[in-house]
C-alpha cells in the first residue's frame, strides 16, 4: 500500500543530501528575485485565444503552454493539463515566471477534462482553477486532491479522482492514473497529504503518458510494459539536482525513461518557466537533446503556444537562436 497514517508513500523514498548541492545559492531567499539562471531575452510563443482553436478538438494536437501546462487534443477531446497561467507560488513576486504564459485565462477554450498531476504550485494553480470552476468540464486529479478544489467552490460532481492504476472512461478515452516517484503538498504543514500521478491517455487511434514529477524508477518500464508503446511521452527534464537526486529527472534519465516507455516521440516539459532548481533555464534541454541524439529517439520541442501534431510536426531547437 502506498498509503499510511495519513499520508502517501512514494515508491522510493526521496532523499537529500545538502553536501552535494551545486549551482550556487539554494536559499528561499533567491525566490524573492529575479533568478540568476533566467533567459536575458523574451521567450519566442504563439499568443493563444480562443479564436486560435478549432471549434471540434482535433484528432491529435498539442499546444505546449511552457513549463508542465499543456492543451491536449486527443480523438475529439481537448484536455487541459496542469494550467498555471500566472505564478507558482503561495503569493505575488515569488517563483516569479521568466515570461508570460501564452494564453490568458479568459481566452482558455471550451474543455471537456482538466487533468491535474499533484497539488504543488507550479501544477495547480488556484486563480485559473476559480476561472474554470464553472464550466462544464470534468477536473480529474490524483486522490486527495478533490478536497482542495472542493475548497475552491469546484462543484464536487464535477471531481473524479483517482488512485494509482485507476481507470476513467470518457468519450471513447481511458485515462489511467500512474506512480511516479515525487511528493505532494502546498505548505509545511500538509506534505504528502495527497496523492500525485503520471497518467496514460489511450484512445482508439493513439496514446500518449503524461509524466507528471517523478524521479527515475522501474514504474517506468513497467508502464511501458502495461500500457505502452506510446505515440509521444511529456516527460518532465527541469528542477534536478545532486542534492535531491530522486525527486526530478536528469536530463540523461528523462531520455531512458521515454525509452523505458517505448514513446515513438518525447515532448519535454516542466521547464522555461520557473526557476525551481541551480541550473540555467536552457541548461536541461541542452543535455536532453545529447541524450537523445545518442540513443536515436525523436523529441517534440515546440515553442510556447505553437500547435503541433505528434509524428508529424517539425520542430527546431529555438533555444540555441537566443543570444547568451
């Protein structure tokens, strides 16, 4: 069981060693200020309304919003996952964003799911969950997490939430909540009172594994074995360190374990958004695409906002045009 006494258990135990820490000065006092670590220029997107999509989803499309939010389509459902359009942490002018979001809150467009990963600011964001809490859509979210939108007026007939190889059924699409190594929680006070997930997306045609946060582990490769091969793996890159080397991927790691999961196509996320690690904001992405052309697999690396069909869309490493 991966619960007890109140709270979940990851898989691994996540460990941390301050001896080993590297990048400079890993403080909560740096979240006061503009990070070090930055891009100096603005960030190239897309700007988004609602105009900027089709009336009926798509079979297959994808809209990368920086960091882990993202507009899914998949099979004529369109799912919006972890949208945090503003900022990542408890109150204004901290984890400040190194740019705007692409799209606004106002100009999100019809959905029919919001699938959330964990309850951590820069995952679930209370001011765009308020703006959806009326709609017409079905928020589905790992165990525990129901009561915090709950909290935040989400109508509770319009909750489901899930335990780890717990399935959903909704217009011809499984979703399936999966393990990951990681933690949960929004204070002090309330860690890992709730659950977090990676999730498999399998409709008809195709399917994709949305990572969710998770250090590296065998559940990769037995998803893989389970639910897999997979049309495209989001696969977090961003927030590792030597000192809490089980709690984020590594870049090298991120490409195993889209290999692990037998992904024909890699879309990396959880990056050029917030600081929340010592590295430079390209720094991940510049490992990840050496991993990846070692090991011959295929990465999706659109820019914010840009719509993309996986397996078929090109995209360029815009990074490397971004003066230094």
């Amino acid at each position: 069981s991966y619960y007890s006494h109140g709270q979940f258990i990851s898989p691994q135990e996540l460990v941390f060693f301050p001896e080993r820490t590297t990048g400079g000065q890993g403080g909560f006092g740096r979240f006061f200020q503009r990070s070090p670590y930055a891009p100096q220029n603005e960030l190239p997107k897309v700007l988004l309304e609602k105009g900027s999509f089709a009336q009926a989803p798509e079979e297959f499309a994808l809209y990368w919003l920086g960091h882990s939010s993202a507009i899914l389509e998949l099979e004529g459902t369109r799912i919006l996952v972890d949208p945090v359009l503003g900022n990542a942490a408890p109150f204004p002018g901290v984890a400040r964003r190194y740019d705007a979001s692409p799209l606004k809150r106002k100009e999100i467009p019809p959905v029919d799911i919001v699938l959330l990963t964990h309850d951590h600011y820069d995952h679930l964001e209370y001011s765009t969950i308020r703006a959806l809490r009326n709609r017409d859509l079905l928020f589905v979210c790992p165990l525990g997490v129901g009561s915090r939108l709950r909290g935040w007026s989400v109508s509770a007939g319009h909750i489901r939430e899930l335990a780890w190889e717990e399935q959903l059924d909704h217009k011809g699409l499984q979703i399936t909540a999966v393990e990951g190594i990681h933690y949960s929680g929004r204070s002090p006070w309330d860690r890992n009172a709730t659950l977090w997930a990676g999730y498999v997306i399998q409709g008809r045609q195709h399917s994709v594994y949305w990572s969710g946060d998770s250090g590296y582990g065998e559940h990769f490769a037995r998803i893989g074995r389970k639910y897999g091969p997979f049309d495209l793996a989001a696969i977090e890159i961003d927030g590792w360190n030597p000192g809490w080397p089980n709690t984020h991927l590594f870049p090298e790691e991120a490409v195993r374990a889209a290999l692990d999961l037998r992904a024909s196509e890699m879309l990396p996320v959880h990056w050029a958004v917030f600081d929340l690690a010592l590295h430079p904001w390209d720094e991940s992405i510049r490992e990840l695409m050496k991993y990846a052309r070692r090991d011959s697999l295929p990465v999706l690396t659109p820019i914010m906002g840009q719509k993309v069909i996986p397996g078929k869309t090109e995209t360029n490493r815009w990074w490397e045009e971004l003066p230094h």
